[in-house]
C-alpha cells in the first residue's frame, strides 16, 4: 500500500512537470559593464509570454531589445521570449524570478565587471549657479581601447536649457595611451533647484558589437534671484567692447558702430531696453536702427552678441559717440553694478572743402612748377646772351671792335661809348682801369698794347659781373 502511494505521487509530480515548466537563462554568467546579454526565456504548456512585462527588470538592466515566438497548440505549446540586457552597474546583479500563468522561473545570477580601459566622468564646469546663468555639462571618456562613440541624443533636463557644442579629442601619452574624448553642452540655468543630472545610456562599437554604458549622475546647484531683478538685467559681470569706430569719418559716408557684449542670458530684446542706444540726430551724426546678431561660441559656450549701429556723418567737425551704460546684477553681493564706456571723439571732414583744398594745392603746385620754368627760361636766356657777348669780345680784331663788344655786353639798349657802359651799373666801377686801358688803345697817339692780353683781362671781369 505505501509503495502504491508513494508511486502515484511521484506519477503525479511528474505528468505536472511536463504539462507546465517556465525557464531563464543567460548567454553567460560573467560580463564586462557596456556588453550586452541574452536573455532567453521558454514556456511549455499552456501558457504564452506574448504579454510577459520584463519592466520590473529596470532597477538592474536596461530592456533594450525582445523577441517574442510561440510553437504549437495546447499541450504542446511552445513559447520563447529573448531579451537583449544591458546592465545598469557592476557587481553581482541578479535576474530574480519571473512569472507567466502560474509557472515561476528560478533566479539567475550574472557577475558585472568594470571595464579596466576605461573611464567615464560626468560634470559641469561650474556646480553652483544662479538663475540665468551659463556653465558647461561635460562628458569625458578616457579610452584606451579606441572604441567608436556617440553623442548621446535627446539630452533633455527640465528647468534647464542645454545646447550641444563641438566634440574634442586629444591623445594622452605615457605608458598607458589614452584617448581623452569630450562630448559637451552650453547649458543655461532657468530655474532655481538642485539637480542630479542623469544621462541616458552612452553607446559605443568594439568589433561590431553594440556597448551601452551607464553614466554618473552630475550635480548641479542653482539659486534663485531677488524677484525685483528685471529679466533683462545681466547675471553676472558682462563684456562689452566697441568696435568698427574709425579716428576720423567723412561726412556723408556712413560707418558702424559695432558693440560686442558677452553676458550670460542676453537677448537682444533685453539689451535694447537696458543699453538706450541713440536714436536720430545727434551732434552732428544721425544713427540708424540697431541689427543685432549672435556669435556662438564653440568652446566656451558663452555667446557674443553683436549689436551694429549704422552712424551717418552730417556735418564737420568733431562729434562724440555717446557713452554707454549696462547695468548687471552682482549674484555674489546681491547688488546692481554698471560696466560703463566713455564717449568716443570722431573728426569728421566736409568733401567739398576737402576737395576744394585739393583743387588750391594743385592750382598752387602747377603755379609754382610754371614760376620756376619760367625762372629757368629766364636763366637759360641770360646764360644765351652772356656767351654771345664773350663770344663777340674774344673775337674782336682791334680794339675799336673790342670797344663795341664791350657796350655790347647786355644791357638794352646798348650805349655808344664805354663811359656810358660804365656808368650803366655800380658794379660796373671794378672795370675803370679797363676802360681807360681799352680807350688809351682805341684813340692814343702810338697804342702800345697787346689785344691778346686785354681780351684776356676783359673776359675775366665780364665773366664776373651779373647781366642786368
């Protein structure tokens, strides 16, 4: 009687484990932290894993992928489930028992290690902020089995603006190269809170295989402003600088006035408001409306923004560009504070008498070119008629001719006796003794002289006297 007994009861355990049995597995039971498993999950029976939820799974894994498949009828019903896991951190991480129509399958464990060739970090640049403020959200990878990554996407916190700035990479050396890769966000504080910023899964490929890696949470301090602080109001010391203003403008022709602001949350709008920047006429200059544009930084993540102000010179003179005033809020003191620039000289010059100047220097070039033409034309005459009258005393025959190529030696008209050349210039008395000579030679009883050498002495004080 007790061996029928104990025979139908284990008949019994048997037929029931045939007609239910539910069982999980993993493709391993160690992983590096990145890699994926496989999941695989298989019901006999009558029972399906159409509907199986593996959501209660998150706490340890990451569900990224299933696969659904079911065979046969009744009894004879198959059905398979797989499901691709990523691990959410390291250690000894366990699949606990899972459920489908009454079947439970048994926990599996699996052992997660770090990756020894690399190193995640995740921070921002500054961690304590105010409202309005900017800062930086990095995400390094020190890698040094050179794997392809990707920016993660869909990078979204509420209360906080992010926008997405270039990729760096450098190489560091040493013993152990390392790939130092960074990926990076403007980010700019709306609302005071504290925030432990988590990113979604980091992807990477080594070999065709698809890695996700989880990333540490960044911490981030915001506080929040006076409720009295204008939106428009700066955050912070801003950077103003100017420039585009030329020494010295032409009036009628326009130049920009061009500012470049860095401050954290300026907008245009606001700064229009804060700046009062001159409107119409004003000493002399006539200033237009304002274009306003954004430089975005790509390495910093603090924008620029560059504000054009068409200026038209109207009149000559030496007007001012108006200084200017922005005022920002000190978070440090809880105070206003201004950055103020001074005014700014410009000379400016009328074209007409700028041209008119232009026309007098060349009227008075071309008179000075002709004066000294003329100059030299009267220079190169008087040089003419002082070698002809040289020419005619060296070659005079007698003294009577010497005479008259002397009276002949300019000026006009010629005087008829050499007493009335003499008497023609003062410094013409040097030549008394000439005279006397030249005439004692001319009518003297018995001339006694040398014409040779009297020509001579003639020509050397004709040489020296100035034509007059």
């Amino acid at each position: 009687m007790v061996r029928r007994t104990i025979f139908l009861a284990l008949l019994l355990a048997t037929c029931s484990a045939l007609a239910g049995q539910l069982t999980a597995t993993l493709d391993r039971r160690e992983s590096t932290l990145g890699e994926p498993l496989l999941l695989r999950l298989e019901a006999r029976g009558d029972t399906t894993l159409e509907d199986m939820d593996l959501s209660h799974l998150s706490d340890s894994f990451e569900v990224f992928a299933t696969t659904r498949a079911s065979s046969g009828e009744g009894k004879a019903l198959r059905s398979r489930l797989e499901a691709t896991l990523y691990p959410l951190r390291e250690g000894s991480l366990t699949i606990p028992s899972l459920t489908a129509g009454g079947l439970v399958s048994k926990p599996v464990k699996v052992e997660v290690k770090a990756d020894a060739d690399l190193g995640l970090q995740v921070r921002f640049a500054q961690a304590e902020l105010h409202e309005r403020q900017q800062t930086v959200l990095v995400v390094e990878i020190r890698d040094k089995a050179d794997r392809q990554w990707s920016r993660p996407s869909r990078l979204d916190i509420p209360g906080l603006a992010l926008r997405p700035l270039p990729e760096t990479q450098h190489e560091e050396g040493g013993p152990d190269r390392v790939i130092v890769r960074e990926f990076r966000w403007a980010v700019l504080a709306l609302k005071a809170d504290h925030y432990a910023a988590k990113l979604p899964m980091l992807e990477a490929y080594r070999l065709g295989t698809r890695l996700r890696l989880p990333l540490p949470s960044a911490v981030l301090s915001v506080s929040a402003l006076p409720t009295y602080l204008p939106v428009a109001v700066p955050v912070g010391k801003p950077l103003l600088e100017i420039n585009g203003v030329p020494r010295q403008a032409t009036v009628g022709e326009p130049f920009q006035w061009t500012l470049r602001i860095t401050a954290d949350g300026a907008t245009a709008e606001g700064l229009q408001q804060l700046l009062r920047l001159p409107q119409g006429e004003q000493d002399g200059l006539r200033f237009y409306a304002a274009q306003y544009a954004v430089d975005e930084d790509k390495t910093a993540g603090r924008d620029t923004l560059e504000v054009v102000v068409p200026v038209l010179p109207t009149r000559a003179g030496q007007p001012h560009l108006p200084a200017l005033v922005l005022p920002w809020f000190d978070p440090q003191t809880q105070r206003m504070e201004q950055v103020r620039v001074g005014a700014t000289a410009v000379v400016t010059s009328d074209p007409f008498w700028r041209r008119m100047a232009l026309v007098a220097g060349g009227l008075a070039a071309a008179i000075a070119v002709a004066f000294a033409l003329w100059q030299g034309r009267r220079a190169w005459q008087r040089h003419r008629v002082r070698q002809a009258a040289l020419q005619r005393v060296a070659q005079a025959e007698n003294a009577p001719e010497l005479a008259r190529a002397v009276c002949g030696f300019p000026r006009v008209p010629h005087p008829a006796t050499l007493r009335q050349w003499l008497a023609m210039s003062p410094a013409r008395q040097s030549c008394v003794p000439l005279v006397e000579e030249l005439e004692q030679a001319c009518f003297g009883p018995q001339p006694g002289h040398d014409l040779q050498v009297l020509k001579q002495r003639w020509l050397a004080a004709l040489n020296r006297l100035r034509i007059t």
